[in-house]
C-alpha cells in the first residue's frame, strides 16, 4: 500500500492529460495566461499596459501555496510593497503576477518578500532561462587520475555558454549544462578533444523525445526527400533528418500525438517495398565503451607479456643457468652482447608501440600545463630505457666498458601498470552493476492490443517494447513483465515492484490502478493502457536520477583534488632529489662501496631510486577513492528503495544526530479515519452524518474526506448518493467550515472556530474532547444552530514499525523531534506512542524550517522527514531532507533522498548505508595516502642503510597498480551491504486503512 501512493506521484496528470514528470530539483508548472483579468480591465493586455512610463509586470512561480488563503497572504505582503500597482495571485497555477514601478520596488525585494510569508518563490524570467539550458553527457576517453578531470573541467569552464561542468573520474563521464544558442553538443565535444581527450555523446537535452531509425534498402536521395517531408507532415513532428551514407534518420516528436510504429509505417508506405524501417540498434553507451577499454587493456598486457617476459628471463633467469649465461654473455660488437642486444629489441616495441598511450597522455596534459600519472610513468620508463640505450651504445662503440642496462625496468613496468589498469577497469565497471541492472528491468517485446469500434480485443501481436505509444494497450501474463507505466483497465492480479522501490510485498491491482514498466506481474492477466514511454517513464527517471547522483561530487571530494594538484609536481621533484642525494653520496663516498649490487656502479644504484620514487606514487588512488564509494553506494541505495541524490546527501547523512519528523502521512498513515462518535443530544446517527456531511462534502480538508467517507457506511448506495445543499458554504482555513442544511446552520470545526462563532462548549464537551486528545484522536466539534449537538473523534494510525524506528535511533544516538500543524494534545499523545519526547505542535509551514534552523544553531546536523508541500520549506532547510515517497512531488523535488517504500525504517537504512560509505571512503583515503606515504621513503631507499632492502623499479610499478584496483575493490565490497540486522527484527502488524 506503501508504494502505491508512491506510483500517485509517479502517475501523477490533470483530468487525464499526460504530463512531465521529471524527479528533478525543480518543479515544472502549467501554463498561466499572461495576464490577470481582473487586473486588466476592457481587455487591455501587457504590452499596452507597459507603454505606461516606468510600469513594468513580472511573474513569479511560487512554490508551497495549498489554498486561497494562502493566495492571500501572499497578495496581502506584496501589495505592502512601495511601488506595488497591483498584484494577483493565481493558487492552482501557483503564479504570482505584479504590476510595479521598478522605481521604487525591484523583482528581489517582491521575491525576498513572497519568501518572508513562508513560500518559495522564482522570477519567472529566470525559470524560462533555466529551461533553455540544456544538460548533455559525455564519455570521455584517457582520463588516469583526477589532475585529468580537473584539466577538462577548467578547460569547459571557460567556453562561452558552458554554465557548470562537472567530470566524473570513476564513470569516465562528464555532466555538462549549456546555452544551446551560444554552443552545441559537438563544440563541447571538440573542447575536450583540444584538451587531449576523447569525447564521445551518451546524451542531450534534446534527446528527451527523439528516436533514430535504421533503414533497410537503397534509400536515394530523392527518395530520402519524400520520406523526409512525409515524416514531418506527421502531427506531432518537430523535426526530421535524413543521413543517406548511415541510412539513418533521426527524428524529434511530441509522444502524446506520434509514436515510432507510424514513422515506420509511413517510410514503409512511400519506399514502396523498396525501403523497410526498424529502430537503430542502441549503442549500450557506458557499457559498451567500458567493454572496449577492457578489451584494449586486456589485448595490450596480452602483447606487452609476449616480449616482457623473455626480458625477463634473460635479464634475471638465464643469468643463474650456466650455458644460457655464456651465450647470452657472447660479445657481437666490442662489449655488446647478445642479452643486451634482444633486451632491446625486445622492450623496444613495449616501450613505443605498446606503451604509447602513456607517451599521448602525458603529452596532452603537459600541452595544457598539467601532469598526470601518465607524466610519471613516461618520465620513469624513458629514463630505464634510454640509460639502458646509452649503456648498449656505449659497449657498441668502446672494447673496455662494461654495460648494464635496465630494459628490463621499462618493459616489466608497464607490463605491470597496463594489468594494473586493466583489473582497475573491470573493477570500476562493478560499480555501476546497480544501474545496470535497473536498465535491463524493462523486457525486449510486449503483446499489443488491437480493438474494433464496440471495444472488443479482435487481434493481438507481439512488438518490440521500444515500439510502444502512448495510449496503447499491452497484455502482461502471468509471469511477465509489465513493458511500460499505465494504468490496469482490464483485470485483476498481484505485481512485484520490488526491483522498482524495493518493497517485497506484492501490490494488489485492479482496474484503475497504475502499474510501473519493469515490475513483474504475479498472477492473473492484466490489459493496461500505457500513459508514458521512454524517457518518461518512472524507471528511466530513477535511473536518471542515480546516474545524476553518481556525477555529483561529494564535499570530501574537494580534500582529493586539492592533493592532486601538486601531487605530481611534487613527486617529480622527490624522484629528482632522491637521485642526486643518492649519486652525490656515491660520489663523495657518503656510504660504503660494498652498499653497491656488484651489477651496476653507484650512478645506477641512484637512478632505480629515483626511478622506484617516480613509480611508485599513485594520483590514482586518491582520485578514486570517494566517488567509487558514492557509485556504489547510491546503486545499492536505489536498490533497496532508497534514492540518494548525490555525494552532498550522502556525506551529510553520515554526521545527522538529530531528525525532525512531520507527524501526518510520515510517522502516521496519513489516512485519518473516524473512529468515535459522541452525540450530545438525541438524535438519530444517520440524520447526524447526513448534516455533517452535507457540509463537509464541500471541503478538500483530510479530516472532512474521512467524515464523508465514515458518513457513506449509513447510506446503501455509497457511490452516488446526494447529500442535501449546503447553502452559505464558508472554508474557515485551519479551523472548519460553516453552512446552512436543510434551515438549519452547521458549524463543523475546532475548538477554536467554535469560540469564535461563539458557540458555548459545555464542562462535558471539553471532557469528551480532552478524552480524544489523549488517545491520540483530533477532537471535531459539531454545532446545529448555535448549540453543540456532537463530539466526532478522528485518528490518523501510526505506521507499521514507528515506536521500534524512533527507539533504534536512539540507540545510534539520533535524536528525534516531532513537527506538526495539528493540535498539542493530538501530537503530545502521538509523540508518547511513539516514543519522542520534544514535540512542537501547531506549526506553520515555516515553524518547521525556523526550528531546523534553530536545532543546526545549536550546533546539530539536522534530518528533515515529511511528505506534504507545507514540509518542502523545512526539506530545503535541512542539512538532509528525506521525502516519503508517497508524499506530493514538491516534497521529493525540495529532498535529498527519497525513501520510495514510504517505509520508516529506510530512514535509518539511509542514515547507516551513509555511515558505512564513509567508513569506506575513509579507508580509501587511509590506504591511497598511507600507500604513498610508506611506499615512496621506501622506494627512495629510506630503509636500505639498515636492511640493505631496495625496491626494483618494476616491483614499485607493481605496488602502484595494485593500490588503484585496491581502492577500487574496497569500495565494491559496498555492493553486499545489508541493513541493520535489527530492523529485520522488527515485528511490525501491517496496518490498512480502507
């Protein structure tokens, strides 16, 4: 039941029109008349009004306004302002339209002002901008370490048009947002390849509604003409491109009136039989690019062994075996012998060939004025090898010089580092197996439906999933999977939606209910109409929603980039110190002869030193270590029903010791139901219920639907029973209603309402109503004609699992604090069922922000949970807002992380899979610095006075490779994270409201 108010916000439209729905930071509002009609009198419109000097009119988006009340203290707060002409408030549009003298009052101060009243507020100019900013993703191919994502970042900054970027190192990605007018997609594109790298396009913004088709046959140039302009005649078509050398065509469409079966049935009908089309078979994006590295590494180790490994045997395994030794040692010219000669002819191409993406990359980062690990690597193979070749050259041309080379170094180092990549790369293609595995929940084909004019099914076939439209109706059966969102009108079953939002209990659907694309339908047979395909669908945005997150940096990143910034420089300069220490001790005869390997002389000894330092040091590590972490971490946390919307939430949830909850629809059901009824005077119930709910039928208010629902039980026809007119209907906002039924006046309401009508509540009323209070129940008073004639008592049940949720964070010392607009007695009894002690009752929208900015005052990092739009302030507020996935979309629009079980127990799962992320992320950082902080005294010879203990330049090649998959596969021990075993324990009885 959980999740099926979290399928309502999914689903959610106006009067059965298909709308956007995007989880995304900011809401997106239907359009408003330009406007006001009351403002404009005679029909005079804007431009004639600002021909008026120095009047000016903007319009704002206003985010939280429930009613007309609302509306008005807005209206009331703008029209205080200096300068103000007028100002009109349209509540179901949430728009605020001003007429102003720019004079005396600027767009700030009226948005500062609407923000005083307690709503969010947006200069509407500035909300049409943001949607002309379009949000492209790129693959970036080359990137080794995080200097190399910073170079990029710098170097997108500084584009014109470009408004943030961000590169991500672990997913090998880049977020870009950008001024579609000032620069496209492919001058992105052709930025980043001027920094060195390869670019290759996953996605734009303008990719919501497009689909590109494959076309079979000879497609000439005239006949792409026909196609072309018959394609963009089609209703709904915005735009049509035909590419003759792909035989591909390309086109953007509004889904609510087209769809890819009639751009296929079209080209189809004007090629005549010479020309079929089907959908352009999708690259797999990351994954494929991901594979292509594997394989690239995988092949270049392949062939880097071929020639490393007879380097290896005649530089430290022949030299053991006698007869080997003496041909090996057999001179060609002068002192050069055979071993040395096939050293370098056998490292050479490991060197040139094999190696030279290092010898690329270090390049393009030193054009750009930066280094990276490349630059190491380059720096440390060359110096091997091109010693090695001045000592071979040198025994060439002289008969007394003994040569000892190091090609050995070069070669078995980057045998070594090209494994190390390649493990690295198969690991960090782990991280991302959550998305993954989200991605592939939708099924390859679906049963479409046809029906004839009476309605009846009279064909069924079978398509492909990607060919669905809109308004189409699909056949799921048993055992299959649902191919897209939509809505049951035919059928009864049970479906799992535990891949969806991780709730493991089946959900009863019938007709009328929605349905998720990618869940699996248990029993029975189910028609469903599809209401969104593709890039709408719920399972898309998830997984937009995650990979949105797994792009966001976390605040700890910041400590890895400021490290990497120098690292290299710094390493370079230890390896160049460390070199000259150790050959002008040698010279000067700072250390005894016989420290010196009898194979090479005191310049030799120094060089592995410095070559071991330059080696060993890993960017890699550091640069991996958080967002590998953060990777994981949010696709475990989608997988188990918690949406974390990047490294910012994670990282604060992690140091949270104090949550605010909201009491209704968060730590209760949010389904109040009557469940008492005391009547003061003889009356008959049924002709009590009939008066009370012929007022209260006219009220949007929680309370009043459940009167009316608990008024339908006396009346057989439940659904379409009249109740009498209530004449001089009056809304009295946080108090109750007035009317006249059947020449009688009704007051239904609060204790308050009442005393304001002034209505005498007898010694017995309070008595009945402090009764209710204190069983948690809100007390709603009846008055006919003056006189209270009856008490109704409403409860709003507790969630399945609350009292053990709140008494766990106390064991994890985690205070709880409870924030609600109903009554005190109401919410002291609540808070004592549930165990929470500090209570604030009878607060508005924004006493619950100014008490999260109080609590952070005193210090506390501060976790909001609700689920309605008087909470969204108090989201925004917060150091974490955790929205009910069953609450309104503001509210998870304003969160950090959504809990789409609707379940209280993901609360602290959320706060514990932060926990063990950073424990994570701190024994990434633990091991990456401390593996540089031991490894390079080491490799510098620190411990080779006293142990006579040196490290080969290949072995610190080797070490530095293991440290990056170490990081990596430390992170990827995440992906068995479990919640706490104690709310496994929990033995919670379901409740259900009907």
């Amino acid at each position: 039941m959980s999740s099926r108010g979290f399928l309502l916000t999914c689903f959610r439209s106006d009067g059965g029109a298909s709308t956007s729905r995007v989880l995304s930071p900011r809401p997106r509002y239907p359009s408003m008349p330009k406007y006001p009609r009351d403002v404009a009198p005679n029909g005079a419109d804007v431009e004639a009004l600002l021909e008026e000097p120095g009047q000016k009119v903007a319009v704002f988006s206003v985010v939280g306004m429930t009613c007309t009340a609302c509306a008005g203290s807005v209206e009331k707060a703008v029209k205080r302002l200096p300068g103000i002409h007028d100002a009109a408030i349209d509540v179901l549009n949430n728009r605020a339209q001003v007429i102003f003298y720019p004079a005396f009052v600027s767009e700030e101060q009226i948005r500062e002002t609407i923000e005083d009243v307690g709503f969010g507020a947006t200069l509407f100019q500035d909300e049409l901008q943001e949607k002309s900013i379009l949000t492209c993703r790129l693959h970036i191919k080359g990137m080794s370490c995080t200097s190399c994502s910073m170079t990029i970042e710098s170097a997108l900054q500084s584009v014109p048009g470009v408004k943030k970027a961000v590169v991500a190192l672990a997913t090998e990605e880049a977020e870009i947002r950008y001024e579609p007018k000032t620069i496209t997609a492919a001058q992105i594109m052709n930025a980043i390849e001027e920094t060195g790298f390869e670019a290759t396009l996953i996605s734009t913004g303008e990719d919501i509604n497009r689909i590109h088709l494959k076309i079979d046959g000879v497609l000439d140039e005239k006949l792409a003409d026909v196609v072309k302009t018959s394609l963009e005649a089609l209703p709904g078509v915005e735009d049509a491109a035909v590419d003759i050398k792909l035989q591909k065509i390309t086109l953007s469409y509004k889904t609510d009136q087209t769809g890819p079966r009639n751009f296929i049935e079209v080209i189809e009908s004007v090629g005549a039989g010479r020309i079929s089309a089907s959908i352009f078979p999708e690259e797999q994006g990351r994954e494929m690019n991901r594979g292509n590295e594997i394989k690239q590494y995988f092949h270049s180790f392949l062939w880097s062994l071929v020639f490393t490994i007879p380097v290896f045997l005649t530089s430290m395994v022949f030299m053991y075996i006698p007869w080997a030794k003496r041909g090996l040692d057999k001179t060609v010219v002068n002192m050069l012998t055979i071993g040395e000669l096939l050293r370098w002819i056998l490292s050479t191409p490991v060197q040139f060939i094999i190696g030279r993406r290092f010898y690329i990359g270090s390049y393009k980062a030193l054009k750009h004025g930066s280094a990276n690990m490349d630059v190491l690597i380059a720096l440390g193979t060359n110096t091997a090898y091109f010693y090695s070749v001045y000592s071979v050259i040198r025994a060439a041309t002289t008969e007394d010089y003994m040569g000892t080379d190091f090609f050995e170094t070069s070669s078995m180092l980057i045998s070594f580092i090209l494994l190390g990549k390649f493990l690295e790369v198969l690991a960090k293609g782990k991280t991302s197996e959550a998305i993954a595995k989200l991605m592939d929940l939708a099924p390859d084909t679906a049963t479409l439906l046809t029906y004839d004019s009476d309605g009846n099914v009279v064909k069924e076939r079978e398509i492909d999933s990607r060919l669905i439209q809109k308004n189409d109706v699909i056949k799921v059966m048993p055992g299959g999977k649902v191919a897209s969102d939509g809505f049951v009108i035919w059928g009864q079953s049970h479906v799992n939606e535990s891949m969806i939002t991780g709730e493991s209990i089946p959900v009863a659907k019938r007709k009328g209910d929605n349905v998720i694309g990618g869940t699996v339908n248990e029993n029975g047979v189910l028609h469903v109409r599809v209401t969104h395909v593709g890039s709408e669908s719920a399972l898309s945005q998830i997984v937009g929603l995650v990979e949105s997150a797994q792009m966001a940096k976390a605040p700890v990143q910041k400590f890895a980039d400021r490290i990497s910034k120098v690292f290299v420089p710094l390493v370079i300069a230890l390896a160049l110190t460390t070199w000259l220490a150790w050959f002008l001790a040698g010279k000067f005869n700072g250390y005894p002869k016989s420290w010196i390997p009898s194979s090479m002389d005191s310049f030799q000894l120094a060089l592995q030193f410095g070559i071991s330092v330059m080696v060993i040091a890993c960017p890699c590590a550091l640069g991996l270590a958080t967002p590998t972490a953060v990777m994981v971490a949010t696709g475990v946390g989608a997988s188990q029903g918690v949406l974390i919307k990047g490294g910012q939430a994670l990282e604060s949830a992690h140091k949270v010791n104090c949550i605010v909850f909201d009491k209704t629809g968060t730590l209760t059901t949010g389904k109040p139901v009557v469940v008492r009824t005391k009547l003061l005077k003889t009356m008959a119930l049924p002709d009590f219920y009939e008066v009370v709910a012929a007022a209260e039928v006219n009220s949007e208010h929680p309370l009043a639907k459940a009167i009316v629902q608990y008024a339908k039980n006396f009346r057989g026809d439940e659904e379409h029973h009249a109740w009498p007119e209530a004449q001089d209907f009056l809304s009295v906002t946080g108090r109750g209603v007035k009317a006249t039924v059947r020449n009688v006046n009704v007051i239904v309401g609060n204790k308050t309402l009442m005393i304001e009508s002034g209505v005498a509540i007898s010694d017995e009323a309070s008595e009945i109503l402090m009764e209710s209070e204190q069983m948690a129940q809100t007390g709603i008073i009846v008055a006919i004609n003056q006189e209270v004639v009856g008490i109704i008592g409403i409860s709003d049940p507790l969630k399945p699992g609350a009292q053990e949720v709140i008494s766990l964070l106390r064991s994890m010392k985690v205070e709880s604090i409870m924030v609600t607009g109903d009554n005190w007695g109401t919410a002291k009894a609540i808070a004592r069922e549930v165990g929470i002690e500090n209570v604030v009752a009878e607060s508005k929208p924004e006493g619950k922000a100014e008490k999260v900015k109080e609590l952070q005052l005193q210090g506390k990092v501060v976790a909001m949970v609700g689920d309605g739009i008087n909470d969204s302030p108090a989201l925004v507020s917060a150091d974490v807002g955790m929205a009910i996935g069953a609450g309104t979309d503001i509210a998870i629009e304003a969160a950090d992380i959504v809990l789409m079980k609707s379940n209280l127990e993901d609360v602290i799962t959320a706060i514990d899979l932060s926990r063990k992320t950073f424990f994570r992320i701190r024994m990434n950082y633990v091991w990456a610095l401390g593996y540089n902080i031991i490894g390079i005294p080491v490799a510098a010879g620190a411990l080779f006075p006293f142990t006579r203990f040196r490290l080969p330049p290949w072995l610190a090649g080797a070490a530095m490779a293991a440290s990056s998959v170490s990081v990596v596969c430390c992170s990827l021990l995440l992906r068995y994270y479990r919640r706490p075993k104690k709310l496994d324990m929990l033995q919670c009885s379901e409740v259900r409201v009907d």
